[in-house]
C-alpha cells in the first residue's frame, strides 16, 4: 500500500508537469536569457564494474567466474550554469555520490579449504565527491518544455578508498584507486514551471582509468582491470 500511494503521487506531479509544459501561458520566459544561475540536483544511480580478467592459469582455475552487476545509488549536487550561447551553456555540478556495488566470484570446489564454497560475492562501497564540468546543448523551446543533450567529463575523490586502504590485512575488502576520471552523455528536458525550471535528464558515466589495485588477495588477483559504467536519472530544479 506504500509503494502504490509512492507511484500515485508520483504520477500525479508528473501529470501536472506535463500539464503545465504544453499550457499556452508561458512560464519563465527570460529564464534561459540569464548569464548566471544556480540550482539542486537529485537523483538515482545504477552502477557496476566492467571487469577484465586475469590471464593468469592457476588464478583462473581456482576462480571460474567472476561478475559485477548494476546495484544502486544515490547523488545529490549544486548546479552552477553559465550561459555561453544561444543554445549552450557551461555547467558545473558539484556533488556526493553513495554507492554499494557488487562483485561475484565462482570458485572450483576443493582447491582452497580457505574457501569452501561455490559462490562469494564482496562488497564494495563508495562515497564519491564529484566535480562534472559538462556542455549542455538545448534546443528550440516549445511552450514550456525544452529538450537538451550533455556531454563532458568528470573527476570523482572516493572518501571510503581511504578507509579501506588502512585495512591491509582483511581480505574481505577491495581496495580501489581513490581517483577515478569518467566521460558523461545524456538527454533531458527542461520544464518551466510559474516559478521555477524544473529538468529530468538521464545520463551514462564511463570510467578512463583503472580502478583496481592489485595485492596478494586471490579475490583481487583474480581480476586485470576494472572500469565503472553508471547510469543517472536526475530531477533539477533552478531558480
């Protein structure tokens, strides 16, 4: 019964957005004239690693398979927009990213007592803070909605990386690279509303560099590389 009265209210301020962007009163119609705006950002994430593997014999005996698949996220960021042109502006989006992926190893019984078991998965949780530099190109305006593609990059800290990498000895953790450098796109719409401008984008991450940090662990000796793929869907709101 929560959930249903979550996706009722939900559809019903999507119903009055929509409502409001075909309406033929304009909304906000010097809005997008101003050289300097701010704004808040919310949204959720899904993210995983793509994994490359060792080539190592022995390792990938013992270790048959190994998998990341997409769990979710949570970011929040300030949005600073600087209007360049007609149809670009130059944001930058400040922001903390919350983070807990997955990876799943499948070992061949009987090669470790250590590790008895078929299938272990571990857990790697990451607080990121971001700082996106993006181009955001809009098109014509219709009524008050306006549709708009992004693209850029972005230099991501993770605070847990500094945690972990005190924790030498427990096996359990993996250790990650604290830097990462990640190239963005994505679409979205902007809605103007009576007093403020109102956006759902959804956008894909992809991480440059490698994230792995090799140690004497078969759980991290088992993987060459690993890459962070991540996908956002994020509601703006500017004033």
């Amino acid at each position: 019964m929560h959930r249903l009265r979550i996706v009722i209210t939900a559809l019903t301020a999507l119903a009055g957005i929509g409502s409001t962007a075909w309406s033929q009163i304009g909304n906000l119609m010097s809005f997008d004239d101003k050289l300097l705006h701010y704004g808040i950002r919310v949204g959720l994430s899904r993210s995983k690693f793509d994994l490359e593997f060792t080539r190592d014999d022995d390792i990938r005996t013992a270790v048959q398979g190994t998998a990341s698949y997409y769990s979710e996220g949570f970011h929040i960021a300030v949005v600073g927009d600087l209007r360049v042109g007609r149809y670009f502006n130059l944001r930058a989006l400040p922001g903390i990213t919350l983070i807990d992926r997955d990876i799943y190893y499948n070992w061949e019984p009987g090669y470790m007592a250590a590790h008895p078991l078929l299938e272990r998965h571990r857990s790697v949780e990451s607080v990121y803070g971001d700082l996106p530099l993006e181009i955001k190109f809009r098109a014509w305006r219709w009524n008050n909605f306006r549709p708009y593609l992004t693209g850029g990059g972005s230099y991501s800290f993770d605070f847990s990386s500094l945690r972990k990498n005190k924790n030498n000895n427990d096996e359990s953790i993996i250790r990650l690279n604290s830097n990462e450098f990640r190239y963005t796109v994505g679409v979205g719409a902007d809605f103007f509303l009576r007093y403020v401008k109102f956006a759902v984008e959804l956008k894909m991450a992809f991480g440059i560099n490698d994230l792995h940090i090799l140690d004497n662990e078969l759980y991290t000796r088992s993987i060459d590389g690993m890459h962070s793929r991540t996908l956002m869907i994020s509601f703006t709101f500017e004033g």
